[in-house]
C-alpha cells in the first residue's frame, strides 16, 4: 500500500515502477557498464537494493502475495496503512520518523503520514 500511495502523491514517481526504483544509481555500473544498478542499501525500499535474492521460494506464499497485489491493484479502498507514505521496520528508529504522523503499527512494521 505505501508503494500504492506513492504513486498517487505528488512527492514521488508515478508509476509503480518509479517508486520502487526510486534509489541512488551507481554511476559506475553507469558509466562502465551502462546499467543502472542501486548501490546496496541506498533505496527508498530496503527489499529493492539489499543484495539478497528476489526469487520466490515458498509457492503457496508468492501465490497468496500475488492475490492480494491484485486485490490493492483493483480496489481503491484497500489500503491497511491509511495512507501511508512512509514504513520502517519496529526495531530500527530512523531520524525521519520523529518529523512525521504516526499511523498504525502492523506487526513488526510502523506506518506514517
């Protein structure tokens, strides 16, 4: 839902893709290569760049995660984060979180305005 409501909002891409994407590009990779390639760590979600596979290895889950992709893609009202632009997991307190409106706490993840 956050990559949902990014998309909509005026602060960020406005596609799916964008928002996701939406990290610092190594200019090597770049410039050598001629492919744009997040540096580790540097994204606006910690999933996107973090060096770690992003193929599914549980099917029944990767088909549960699919269904309710599609159920946030066709509904417009569902959204469990209320809106929310912005996430961190519960066990970490990044410096922006202070500056923000806190939303709902969804297991071990805090959601934000």
């Amino acid at each position: 839902n956050v990559v949902l409501n990014r998309v909509k909002s005026d602060l960020y891409p406005n596609t799916i893709c964008g928002v996701i994407e939406d990290a610092k590009i190594s200019q090597w990779w770049l410039k050598e290569k001629g492919l744009k390639k997040p540096i580790k760590h540097m994204c606006q979600f910690s999933w996107y760049c973090d060096g770690k596979s992003d193929e599914p290895k549980d099917t029944v889950t990767w088909i549960e995660s699919i269904r309710i992709a599609d159920i946030a893609l066709e509904s417009s009202n569902f959204d469990i984060t209320e809106g929310s632009l912005w996430y961190h997991a519960d066990y970490i307190h990044p410096y922006w979180a202070d500056h923000l409106t806190y939303v709902i706490q969804i297991e071990n993840h805090i959601f934000y305005k």
